[in-house]
C-alpha cells in the first residue's frame, strides 16, 4: 500500500542510509532454532564485526546467545564503551526479540554497504544484543501463536518465575543508605544471592560483571512507552497510587527516554494502548512499584545506565504487524545506542601511568558514583554543563578537575593519582551488608 512504500524513503533520508535496506517483509517470528540460525548467519556474512557468544543456559539448556559488533571483537578496547540490548525478558512478549534480530542484520547489511554512520558506531562502540533473555518462555507462548497467547502465558521462564522480579533488591538497600549518608554505587549483594535467583538471571548477573555496560535497553511489550528508573517506589501508596522514583541521575535518564521515545514513529505521540504518557516517557515507580526489576538492579549494582522500552499493545504481534513496527524502531534503536558516547570518559593512572582499576568517580551535586574498569577506563553520562569530577581510589590522593561538556561526543578527562603518603592510606569504610530485601510486597504483574 501507498504508506508501505513511502516509509522506507522516509526513514532511509532519516538515517542517511548509503547502501540498500533489506525489506521489511522477512520479518518473521523466530522459534530458538530459527533464531540461533539467524544470529549465526549474521556472524558468517560479517565475520571481521561480529561474535556469537553464550552467557549461560535457560532452565531447560538453551543457550541464552549474545551476537556481538564491534572492529575487535572478543576484546575490551580502552576508552572504547559496552552496551546492551536486552529482549524478550518475558517470553510471550516477543517483538524486542523480533526488533533486535533485524536490527543485528541491519547492522551487518549497513555496514558492509559502507553506511558511514553504522560503521562509525561499530568502529566505536562494543555492542551487544541478547535477542532472548526468556527462550523457554518463548516456546511456551510460541505454541499458543499470536491469535491464542494470553496476557500471562509463557511470561515467566519454564518454572513460571518472572524473571523482571528475580533481582536482588538493592533498592531497598539504596534507600536505607541515602538516609545514613552511605554508599550510593555498586552495593553488595545479599549473601546467598546465586541460590536465590533463576538460572536466566544468574546468567545475566555474570555478564554484568563480565563486561563494563555503559548503557542499556530491556526491551518489553503490553504498552508503549520508554520507562526509566527507579521501579520500586521509595513510598508507600498514596490515595491509591505509588510516587515517582527519582535516581539521582534523573535528567539524564529522561533525556535517555525521550531520545528513543521522539526517535520512535509514534511514542512520542503520548496516546498508545488506551494510556497517555507525556512524551512518551514515564518513570517506572510513577507508574506502578516494581521490586526486584533489571533495570534498577543495572543502576545500582553496575556502572551500566538502562531504561525499559514498551513497544507495543500487542505482547505477541502477528507477522504481518511486524514491518510497521521495525520501521517504527529502527532509527530509535540506531539514535538510543548513540546515547553512550554522551557525557566524559577517560584514563586513570598512577604516577608511572599505569592503569588504575576500580577507581571512582565522582560527580561534585550528583549522588551516584561510577568506577574505572580493569584498563582503567571510565564512563560517565552526563548532560551539557560545567561539573567538578573527582577520582578516588584506595591508597592514592584524589584528584579533582572541572569539564564543560557539550552535547556532542564525549569530553575526554584523564586523572593521574599520586600516591598517598603511608600516614594516609586509611582504608575506605565498609559499608554493612545488611541485607533489606526480603520485604514482602504486593507482585504487580503490569508489562513490566
């Protein structure tokens, strides 16, 4: 039809496309064979750009896949960033697993027809896609098919657990901490915590810390609309209602939301699913409190920023919906990826300039800390303005710069630490491992 035809122009101009864009009509749904065939089909056409890796298995042995783009893959290149895309966390909601499929041939087919911008990304940026985070859901929901899946079915993994509620709750812990003056990254899981989680979330727990993520999107469905931290509410219900959640990083995170929200052919627009959402964008806690989710987890265990994309009414879309929806999303997961190279990144040295790891940054009016990777690079996101940074890190001085950063590329700022004189090498406070998590809350099982 005339719209059909007019769309692809359209958002071939929006990307400043150089080679052919593959038709929207091969999309199809993926049962696991399909999908493993798929990703490794795109490792063989772009074999110098990509690696297919395993983070572990599902309940019932599936290997949960990872297709990574980058010009070295295999390897973390210093002051080169990570980032994620997670689909199909809840099985029977299926389209993020469909979106991140095409969106892994779209990448390989760009970059080898010499798309600059793609291949800039992947020059740059080490990225990594999970298509399914939930493949025995999937399979579930699968054999139900879209006119049959109900709202539930293959949500939860083969033991029927949501894995959006199989966190450990670090927020509690977070909360408790911003009341004492106590540590505001990186928090301690609870003891115990690989027996207490599903084996799809184990997995993903040791990715994260595997890997130093930068930025990251959960891809979901049942609604439409780009969802970022906090969750879980710091507040009871009032009048029926819980109260918005807000990190300390709160404008960067709707920054982040709206970037894919205006970017997407229709979120923006607010009205989607029978719900209104200004701009398309919603705190999570605003909306409803959710315990235990990935995307606070992300927060507040890593140095990885993530939001949670609702992409559509319809949990399980027939094949046919499937067109629209990729050209829907395609320059907003192009434009959203783009985010992580916002903000500052640098080097920290010592004296000798070598690398220091694990040392934190800090951000002088912004209570969250991230921390320098195993070669010593760090990233923060950040917005346009004047900031005072400080690196701290045990048995050094720290150091302290101030850096206007601008809404281009990232702003590069190097520490080089001197060593603390011996009278000086007090050991950071530990802050407890009291473990608040196991409040007992209502489950909400919204899209989310």
């Amino acid at each position: 039809m005339p719209e059909g035809r007019n769309l692809p122009r359209l958002c071939a101009l929006l990307l400043g496309l150089m080679g052919t864009l593959a038709r929207g009509s091969d999309l199809q749904h993926h049962r696991y064979e399909d999908m493993v065939r798929a990703l490794f089909a795109v490792q063989s056409e772009c074999p110098y750009v990509t690696r297919v890796y395993s983070i572990g298995h599902s309940v019932e042995g599936r290997h949960l896949y990872v297709l990574e783009f980058s010009d070295n893959p295999g390897v973390h290149e210093a002051l080169e960033p990570e980032f994620k895309y997670v689909g199909n966390m809840h099985g029977n909601e299926v389209l993020g697993r469909e979106l991140l499929i095409k969106f892994s041939q779209f990448l390989c087919e760009e970059y080898r027809a010499g798309n600059q911008r793609i291949m800039r990304l992947i020059h740059d940026t080490r990225i990594h896609i999970l298509p399914s985070m939930n493949p025995d859901g999937y399979e579930v929901a699968a054999r139900q098919g879209p006119e049959f899946n109900g709202y539930l079915v293959g949500r939860g993994n083969s033991r029927e657990i949501d894995l959006n509620r199989n966190f450990p709750d670090l927020n509690a812990l977070m909360y408790y901490y911003e009341k004492t003056n106590g540590r505001n990254h990186h928090l301690p899981l609870p003891d115990n915590w690989e027996q207490q989680v599903e084996p799809e979330t184990l997995a993903v727990i040791k990715w994260m810390q595997n890997y130093n993520f930068v930025l990251s999107a959960n891809l979901h469905g049942g609604a439409v609309v780009a969802n970022y931290p906090f969750d879980k509410s710091r507040d009871p219900r009032i009048r029926g209602r819980t109260t918005y959640a807000a990190t300390p990083d709160d404008k960067i995170f709707k920054k982040l939301a709206r970037t894919y929200s205006y970017a997407h052919s229709w979120m923006h627009k607010g009205w989607n699913c029978g719900d209104f959402f200004n701009e398309g964008i919603t705190n999570g806690a605003s909306w409803y409190s959710l315990s235990k989710g990935m995307q606070d987890f992300n927060y507040l265990y890593t140095n990885c920023f993530e939001i949670t994309l609702e992409l559509s009414c319809d949990k399980f879309p027939s094949e046919s919906a499937l067109p629209r929806e990729w050209l829907g999303n395609r320059e907003a997961l192009v434009s959203y990826l783009e985010q992580v190279h916002h903000g500052i990144k640098g080097m920290v040295y010592d004296e000798n300039n070598n690398p220091i790891g694990n040392a934190e940054i800090s951000v002088s009016g912004v209570n969250h800390d991230v921390t320098s990777g195993v070669d010593g690079d760090y990233f923060r996101l950040l917005l346009p303005g004047t900031y005072t940074v400080t690196a701290s890190a045990l048995g050094y001085l720290p150091s302290s710069s101030t850096v206007t950063v601008g809404p281009a590329e990232a702003i590069q700022l190097h520490f080089y630490l001197k060593m603390a004189p011996k009278q000086n090498l007090n050991v950071k406070p530990h802050h407890g491992k009291k473990n608040l998590s196991s409040t007992k809350v209502p489950l909400n099982l919204g899209p989310r």
